[in-house]
C-alpha cells in the first residue's frame, strides 16, 4: 500500500448523514488489502483464504464503550476515544497530534452489542504513520479485541476487507450490517491513492468483524 501524508476527511459528510441515517433506521445496532492489487471500480475486496473456516458468531450482549482495541495480527494497539460528528457531519477522528489514537463514533453502537460499532483512525501524518497504518493488511481470520470499561474484552473475527472508491461510495453498503442479528464492528481508514491536489485520498479501507468471543472481568470469571 501506497501511503501519503495527508489531511483528508475519511468521508464525505453527504455519505455520513446517510449512514447516520442508517444506523438509526438498524437501531443502534442498524481493506489487508494490497492497494497494488485490483483496487478499482466501487470496491476491490480481499476473499477468505481458501478452506478457511471462521468461529462462529457470538450473541450480542449487554453494550459497554471502549477504551482500547489491539490487533496483534497488524501491530495495533490503540486507547479509544469517543468522537461526535465534525461540522461537515463527518465522524470526527482523534486530530493528528493524537495520530496513535482511535476514534469510536460514541452516537452510535456499543461494541458488543446488536449493531454495527464504528471505529476510525489515521493511516498516517504529515510526517508519520498514524494508528491504522497497517490497517491495508487485514485479513479474514484476523482477531481484533477490544477492551470495555466493564473489564470484559470483546473478540470479534474479521470476515470483510474491502477498499471503497470515495467518488462512488455507497455507506449504506459499506457500513451496514452483514448479519442484522449480530454485533459487528468496522475499522476505517483512508486509502487508495493520496491526490497532492485535493490533499485527500481518493479511497477508504473498511475492516467488517463480527462478536466471535467475550472474556468476562477476572472477578466475574471465578
């Protein structure tokens, strides 16, 4: 993956409104992909490996906010932070001087529970890589955990990668659920190309996962 500095927005605010409008309608509940590969048109997607097979999904339970999501698969190992909408009605991630930082969209769900928890990052600054720079290189299979402030660690399982052309981006189909009865989760981050002109990039790199497992407190465990 190509990866320029840059200070583009992940979205467009025109495709968040849509999406917000879609998380409201699925109730709160509602790519690695190598950019030098086939990553034209709409989307280019990277497919399970051939024979594998993923865990079963894990029903949904009781929603707690995040505080921080690792992904030892890609070197990620983040806090989480809440974030609102920017003024354009984007989703606003951590600013640029908190680059190791991700941000969860705090209005819509909870990770864990029934719905489709959004979580966004920087693949990098003007002068560094930022948290979601290896975010490209997700795969199926992938665990990513996150840590909940009830002291559980909620398991998901990546089954999508998928790299979203912004000039004809569909949220409702980037971001809506795979399954509408389970917890999923969406790590998001800028790709494609860098365009000096614009400053933005031309791409967006979605990671879909899906509840797999919950390891309760150490005092609930006993």
């Amino acid at each position: 993956m190509s990866k320029h500095p840059g200070t583009g927005r992940l979205i467009t605010g025109i495709a968040w409104a849509v999406l917000l409008l879609g998380l409201w309608l699925w109730g709160r509940g509602a790519t690695d992909v190598s950019l030098s590969g086939p990553a034209t048109g709409d989307a280019a997607a990277v497919g399970r490996p051939f024979g594998a097979e993923l865990p079963a999904a894990h029903k949904p339970v009781k929603g707690a906010k995040p505080q921080r999501v690792d992904v030892a698969a890609l070197r990620i190992q983040a806090p989480v932070v809440a974030r609102g909408l920017d003024g354009g009605g984007a989703v606003d991630p951590p600013p640029y001087d908190q680059a190791g930082v991700v941000g969860w969209y705090g209005g819509g769900a909870r990770p864990g529970e029934r719905g489709t928890s959004l979580f966004v990052g920087h693949v990098d600054t003007e002068t560094r890589p930022a948290v979601f720079y290896h975010l490209s290189e997700a795969k199926p299979g992938d665990t990513v955990k996150v840590v909940r402030d009830d002291g559980s660690i909620a398991a998901f399982t990546v089954d999508e990668v998928e790299v979203y052309d912004r000039a004809h981006f569909d949220p409702a189909k980037a971001y809506g659920p795979h399954d509408p009865d389970r917890a999923e989760l969406r790590l998001i981050t800028c790709g494609g190309t860098f365009d000096k002109a614009s400053r933005t990039y031309t791409a967006n790199v979605v990671v879909s996962a899906y509840l797999s497992g919950v390891q309760e407190p150490s005092h609930k465990a006993g």
